[in-house]
C-alpha cells in the first residue's frame, strides 16, 4: 500500500511543484520545450537501446540459452520508455536511468536476484535438437502430418 501511494499521490504532487518552479524560473514555453525535449531524446533512446537488447536476446536463444538478462533488461527498458513519456522532471531522470546501459544492468542484476527466471521447454520423441519443433522444417509442408502428431477429424462408417 505505501508504494502505491507513493507512486500515484506524492510523486505526481512532486513533478507538479517542480514544473511550477522551473517554469518560473526559466519561463513556461522553455519548460514545456524542455520536457518535449526530453520525451524525444528518450524515445529514440529507447528504440536504439530495445533494438540491441532485442537482438542479444535472439542470439542467446538460437545458442539455446535462456535470455534471462535480455528479458529484465526488456521490463527495464518499457519502464523507463513510460517514464519518459510521461511529463515531469523527476520522470525523467529515473526513465533516462533505466535507458543507460551501466544502471540499467545494474539495477537489472538487483532484480535477478530477487526473481528466478524459469523456462519450460516441450519436447516429443521425434523432435531432435537439430529438428524445429513447429514444422518449419525445409521440405515439408504444413498439411503433411509428422509421426506422433494427433490429427483430429470425424468419421463415419460405411457398410
């Protein structure tokens, strides 16, 4: 319950008096341009940085390896993208955090070791590990029945 409130009662009141402030400060036109500023650099940011992470992933999967710190760095990344975009200067600074690759590991590796990351894999006796289990197999269509496969259909009996 104290997160919650935390997170949807003092931190918007924060981000408001903070705006306040540095729109009289700077004025409200640099404010309002430094906070769309901050979105845009956040956001190609974000694709830049999902793109790597992405492709990492798909290569400790075609390793057979479980991308387990792709996956974290993954939830990390889409927090940080919606922190981003939403308006505020405190926001920001934890979404732009979440971007950078050194505290994005890091606060990824402090999650890993609160969490387990499990992975179920399903196996039949005719799939081999050289054999794609989704009949993506070169040569073979996919009508063309696999041995093991249950084919489900109706029948009726003629005399």
């Amino acid at each position: 319950m104290p997160v919650i409130f935390l997170l949807f009662i003092v931190v918007p009141i924060i981000e408001i008096t903070l705006l306040i402030n540095v729109g009289q400060l700077i004025g409200v036109w640099y404010t309002v341009g430094l906070v769309l500023l901050s979105a845009f650099i956040g956001v190609n940011m974000l694709r830049i940085q999902s793109l790597g992470t992405l492709m990492r992933a798909r290569q400790r999967m075609d390793q057979g390896e479980i991308p387990g710190q792709e996956m974290g760095e993954g939830i990390v990344l889409a927090v940080g993208g919606a922190l981003l975009v939403t308006p505020g200067f405190v926001t920001d600074v934890v979404g732009f955090c979440c971007l950078i690759p050194f505290t994005r590991k890091a606060l990824v590796g402090y999650l890993s070791k609160r969490f387990t990351v499990v992975a179920a894999r399903h196996s039949t006796s005719t799939q081999s590990p050289n054999h794609p289990p989704f009949g993506d197999a070169p040569g073979r269509s996919e009508s063309t029945p696999r041995s093991g496969d249950i084919i489900d259909g109706e029948y009726t009996r003629k005399d």
